[in-house]
C-alpha cells in the first residue's frame, strides 16, 4: 500500500499549537477497615497532562490493535519530583515534538488502514463506494470517543469524516481516505493531553466530570486509555457518583491490566528504565551483555507484581523476603539454581544466603554503581532519597568528590571513604550515604556477590539513622522497619496517582491514607483503592488554563 501524500490544506494541528501556547507471607489478605471517601482540606491546581511515551504507546494498541508498531522517535518525556507522570502536567510540545507526533499519526494511520484483522477490528461498517459519508461518520464516532476519551460532538465527527471522504476522492480509496481523518485524531490535542479541568460549582473544589475521571481512573490504574465500559459508565453518569465510582475502581483493580499500571509506577519510582541503556565494562565485568540490564528489570517488577497481586503480601516484605522471579541469566550471575529452562520462574533464597529482598536485586545493585566500580554513595542516596523519602544536601559548589585512588594503605572502599570523610566539605553529605551504601559493599558494580576486594576482606556492616546492621540482609531489614519507608510509598504513589507535588492542603489526605494503609495490613491494592476513592482524586481548584478548542470546519 503507497504511503499517504500530505495533503497541506488539513492543518490538522494547528489547533494544537494555539492549545499549547494557551496551556508478608501468603496468608489471605485482610479486607480494607475503612472505605469511606477521604476527604481533602484543600485540592491542588488542575492542570492538563501531556500522554508519556508509554501512555501514547498503550493507547493507540489499545485502541486500534496490538499489531501496530508505534514509532517510538517522540517528544520526550519530563521527569518532576522523580516521576513521568507528574513531568506530564507540566510539559508542552516543542516545534520539532509536533513533526514528530505528525509523522508518528501518519505511520500509525497507514498500519491501521491496511486491509486485514486489525482494521476488520476497528471498521464498525463495509464502505458502499469510494465515499460513503455515514461509514465514515461512524468510524470516527466511536474510534474518536475512544481516542479522546469522550464523545465527539457533530461538528467535530463531521470534520473529520469530511477529511475522510474528501481524501478517499483524491486517492480513489475508502480505506485511504480513512486514515487521513485517523492521522488527524491521532495528532490533535484531545488525544495528545489528558484534559482533566474540573467542573465549576461555585466551590473552592470542583469535582472532575464523569470523562473527566474516567481517564484519571484508566492512567491512575492501568496507565492507559479508558475502555469502552469505564466510559459508558461515565456516559451514565456513574462516576461523579460514589457508588458508581467504587463499582469501576474495584472492576478496574480486579483486572489483569492493573498489574501494568502497578508495573508502570514502579518503573518510573526506582528509575529501572534506566536499565535499558545500562552500561559496564565488560572486561571487569564479564558476565555483562545488552539484555542484563532489561533482565534486572523485569526480575524487579515481577517480583512486585507477584507481591501486590499473586501474594497480596505485606509492602515491607519487598526488602526482606527471598522470593524472587529470576531466568537463568540472573540464576547464573546469583549462583542458584535457575527455576525455569526458559523465561522466568519463582526461586527462593534460603535463609544463609547474602541477597534478601529488593536491595539484593541486580537492578539496584547495577544501577546505582559506577561502570567500573560499586558506589556506596549512590546506593545509599537510593535507599535514602527514593526509599525513604528524605533530603539530602546538594554538595557545596567546586567540592571536589573524587576518591583517592587504591593503595597499600587504602585497598577498599570503606578505607577510601574514610579518607575522604576527612574533608569537612565532603563529610555533612557523605556521612548520610556511604554508612548506609557499604552495607551492600560485598556486592561488586554488577550485583555479583564478593567477599573480597583487592585481596582484603569486605566490612558490609554500617548503620541507618544511627541504628547499627551487620550486613546487606540486616539493612534491608532496618529499611523494611523504618516508618518513612511506608510514608514514603503512600506519598510516591498519591504523586504518581494525582499528577502533582503534594500540597499543604493535601497532609491530611496523606496521613488518613497513610493510617489506611497501616490498618490493611500495608497492602498496596487497597491503598490504591482508597486514593482513588479520595477526594484528593476526584477534586481540583479553579483551573489555571483553558481546554483545547474543538478544531473548527
């Protein structure tokens, strides 16, 4: 099939650039305490939310088949308060970002228009003739409301499926003319930005529309675009009400695509996309290779999987338990037997071994080293900053923070440490990170577990806030116990929900979902029913901008 001829008289983006401008154990889990809404004191701005690479991905396969290949040469994405999805309310689309989405359209539109079971799926009628004005009307109709996530109005679904037939009469083509009103959906700012701006009521709160929370529910929980359930619900009117809301979060919840939505927000917390470009020397480090890096991620977010899922288990246990999902690389480069000939499988550490819970994990252990060296410095400002929640000081402009080299008189790390502690000016940072970073020393810069290091034996003992451990299983303990590990996750996960810091108006939110989240046993499933539930979710102030205009004829 020819690729589609940019027919120049579209513009079909030139509404967007005005909108832009202008814009533990297995034991059964307890059932939630409490599940009325929490209120909020005050709600935070609105704001409209640019879709993430993986958001615009899903989307589009969601909608119009898993077949098609989405061009992955975007607009990037904006990392805030260490999440994509809070950067996405704050991000425009640059010059360059809109040939891009514009190229991205057509490719994706020419995938979708050629004849076979993806657009059999899609095409809700048999085209009588090269222009068939009601065919095209009703194929933009219903796949426009799924890419928009709302209903189009007559005058948009007659815009389009005049694209449409206008096209199909140039290229002699139903099919091709299709994809011209598609490339132009596909490009638009309705499907480009969550618009989610509230409805006025003459209140300091004004409570998101039924649309509206459909795909704040959908993102939140599945990262991806409403279905054709959770939006006839909202056409219902169901979703301003509690207990229509609660009906659908709980469907949206027992669905298998909540997994990705869980997996979605721990990629983006621990940075494990990272591990897609990880590099190493692979003359130090000889069990390294391309895929190592996306192994460690994937063994990293099965296991959470499995835990808020499959187990429905404790959130502390993630730093304890010896329960892992490995394949036979990881299998090799842990020293245990590989669960599984191909792919993955469950393994237990037993309770000798020196790698317990996520900090034994090659994606921590890898990611926050050096290429040729470990780094207690930036495996102890991931416990400290991403676990924990806590500051740490920026270092002091000019410092230098290069360690002294190896010698006689300082083989190891810790001796290295000690000497550059030595320096005020390194010391008030260094003092909150390596104590807690060394405990993870025995493992080398790939997560290989050593007992040595140039010939001298490995000290993995440090202490957490002054509280003393022995070694690596000992800290994730420490970790597991400490009270801002849960505060920490409960205000992550809220951030990630909501799109946005957290405000004043918002701590008595956090600390009843945090109470929540302590009675149910620190369950990540019901606390993300209960944000979801919560007015923080459901409520925002007075908008700070405008929606996108509906593209005129």
């Amino acid at each position: 099939m020819r690729r589609f001829p940019k027919l120049a008289p579209l513009s079909l983006f030139s509404a967007a650039a005005v909108f832009i401008a202008a814009c533990s154990g297995d034991a059964p889990p307890p059932q939630p305490t409490d599940t009325s809404p929490i209120p909020v004191s005050a709600a935070a701005d609105v704001a409209l939310k640019r879709l993430t690479r993986a958001q615009y991905t899903k989307a589009i396969q969601d909608v119009l088949g898993q077949a098609i290949a989405v061009p992955i040469s975007l607009e990037p994405d904006d990392e805030v308060d260490g999440f994509f999805s809070v950067g996405s309310s704050e991000a425009g689309i640059s010059a360059l970002g809109v040939e891009r989405y514009e190229s991205a359209a057509y490719v994706v539109a020419e995938q979708a228009m050629v004849a076979g079971d993806t657009r059999d799926a899609i095409m809700p009628c048999k085209p009588n003739g090269i222009v068939d004005e009601g065919c095209a009307e009703n194929f933009v109709g219903i796949v426009g409301r799924r890419l928009f996530r709302r209903p189009l109005d007559t005058d948009e679904v007659k815009r389009y499926a005049t694209v449409a037939n206008t096209s199909a009469q140039t290229l002699g083509d139903f099919h091709e003319g299709l994809g011209f009103a598609l490339a132009g959906m596909l490009q638009s700012p309705h499907f480009l930005f969550r618009v989610e701006l509230g409805s006025p009521n003459n209140a300091k709160q004004m409570p998101y529309g039924d649309y509206e929370m459909a795909t704040r529910l959908a993102f939140f929980l599945w990262n991806t675009t409403p279905d054709d359930e959770l939006l006839d619900a909202a056409e219902r009117g169901e979703l301003m009400a509690e207990e229509g809301l609660r009906i659908q979060v709980d469907r949206l919840l027992a669905s298998e695509r909540a997994r990705a939505g869980v997996r979605n927000f721990f990629l983006e917390r621990f940075n494990l996309y990272e591990l897609d470009a990880l590099v190493k020397d692979a003359e130090l480090f000889t069990s390294m290779s391309a895929d190592l890096g996306p192994d460690a991620r994937e063994e990293t977010l099965r296991t959470v999987e499995d835990l808020v899922f499959d187990r429905q288990a404790d959130y502390r246990t993630l730093f304890t338990s010896g329960h892992t999902i490995i394949n036979r690389r990881l299998a090799a480069l842990y020293g245990v037997p590989a669960p599984a000939l191909e792919g993955f499988g469950k393994t237990e550490f037993s309770a000798s071994s020196p790698r317990a819970g996520l900090l034994g994990q090659l994606s921590v252990l890898a990611l926050h080293a050096h290429s040729v060296s470990t780094s207690a410095t930036l495996r102890g400002l991931f416990i400290r900053s991403t676990l924990l929640c806590q500051t740490v000081p920026a270092p002091p402009a000019n410092v230098n923070t290069t360690l002294p080299e190896p010698s006689n008189a300082m083989p190891t790390l810790r001796d290295r440490i000690g000497e550059h502690l030595k320096s005020p000016s390194c010391a008030a940072c260094h003092q909150l990170l390596d104590p807690i970073g060394l405990g993870l020393e025995r493992f080398d810069g790939i997560g290989k577990f050593r007992e040595q290091e140039s010939g001298f034996d490995i000290d993995p003992s440090g202490d957490l806030d002054d509280v003393p451990f022995a070694d690596a299983r000992e800290l994730g303990s420490l970790v597991a116990a400490h009270p801002d590990t849960v505060r920490c996750l409960v205000r992550h996960l809220y951030r990630y929900a909501t799109s946005h810091y957290e405000t004043a108006g918002e701590d008595s939110l956090l600390k009843e979902l945090m109470a929540r989240f302590e009675q149910d046993g620190f369950r990540i499933k019901p606390l993300l029913r209960h944000i979801a539930l919560s007015e923080g979710f459901r409520f925002g102030s007075e908008a700070p901008t405008e929606a996108p205009e509906k593209e005129a004829n």
